[in-house]
C-alpha cells in the first residue's frame, strides 16, 4: 500500500487518498460514505483525534455469488438455526488501516500483535452471520516524509436473509469492530 494514493484510471482525480485526520469534512468527497452511513461513522470514529489508528482506503459492497459460498464456508455457525441457504445475501466492506505510532507502524509483529488482539476481542461478538478478517501489507507512507511499515486492511462481511438484514448485520459487526480499535485495551 502506498499512501497518498491515487486512482490513474479516474479521469476526475477524485478516486485518492483523503486525509481524514487532517480535514474531517472532506468525508463529504467519498461516495461510499456517503452511501453507507455506518461507513461514514466508522471513518468518522477511526480519524478521531484519540485514535490508535487512521485510514487510507474503504470500499463497501453487496456481494456476489461466488463471494456468498465462499463467506458461508468460513463461516461456523453451530447452533445457529437459520440454514445458511436461506442466507442469500451478504454485504461486505474493506478499511486499511494504519498504526499512528511509528514504532506500531514500522513493525510488523507489532501490527501482528495489534491484528491478533483485535480478532480475539471480536471472537465474542454475538453475530453468527458476520466475519472479521485482517490481512497485514506492506506500506509506504509520504506525508511528512517517507515512512516504511504496515498496514492492515480489516475486511468485514456479513450474511442476511435479504439484503437489508445483510447490511445491517454488516453495519452492527463494523460499528462493534470499531468499538474495539477505539477502546483504551487494545492499543
């Protein structure tokens, strides 16, 4: 990942990195934040002064197909009672997410760390229907100065019986996620 970013196939040059720490508004700049609310309050609450962290990218989605059997599959749901073929719809969503502190940033068992603790604080989380999936990259960061480190992109997607149940289950899921990203025990 490299930040800042832009899209070279978006003749606008509104498809690039919006530095959300700096200027808070400019969430009225991303289109997907201002499709999904939840998304917009997750940006909003991750850019926060008190933070542990800051993003530079999202996207939000219905899924598809092939995305649905794949989340089913993941997915143990034990002694849920719905089948999981009535589940045939799935909302899902991406955030990369980069450590504040540069000691966090700049190591990788220290994002390692970060990314463990935050899935074994989600294991908990009453939504059979959702998942949480971290993956770290390795990331270039030029704001102030060139900066070597790591990312971690958080993917959240969930299932629903409709796809208004999905994105709900997806938008609790998010909202719970980033609870745990902003509470003192996890940074």
């Amino acid at each position: 990942m490299v930040v800042p970013w832009s899209d070279p196939s978006d003749p606008t040059g509104n498809r690039r990195f919006i530095d959300l720490r700096e200027n808070p508004y400019d969430l009225d700049h991303l289109p997907e934040a201002e499709l999904y609310a939840p998304l917009l309050q997750a940006l909003r609450a991750l850019n926060a002064g008190r933070s542990p962290v800051f993003t530079a990218k999202c996207d939000a989605w219905s899924m598809d197909a092939h995305e649905l059997d794949a989340l089913r599959a993941e997915l143990d749901l034990g002694d849920f009672t719905l089948d999981l073929r009535e589940m045939a719809h799935g909302f899902a969503s991406y955030v990369d997410l980069l450590v504040r502190e540069r000691s966090v940033f700049a190591s990788f068992h220290q994002n390692e760390e970060f990314a463990s603790r935050l899935v074994r604080r989600a294991e908990p989380l009453d939504y059979a229907c959702a998942m949480l999936d971290c993956v770290i990259r390795p990331a270039m960061v030029d704001l102030t100065g060139p900066q070597e480190g790591f990312a971690i992109s958080l993917y959240i997607k969930a299932l629903g019986v409709d796809p208004e149940s999905a994105e709900a289950n997806w938008a609790a899921a998010l909202e719970s996620v980033v609870g745990i990203i902003r509470g003192k025990d996890l940074s």
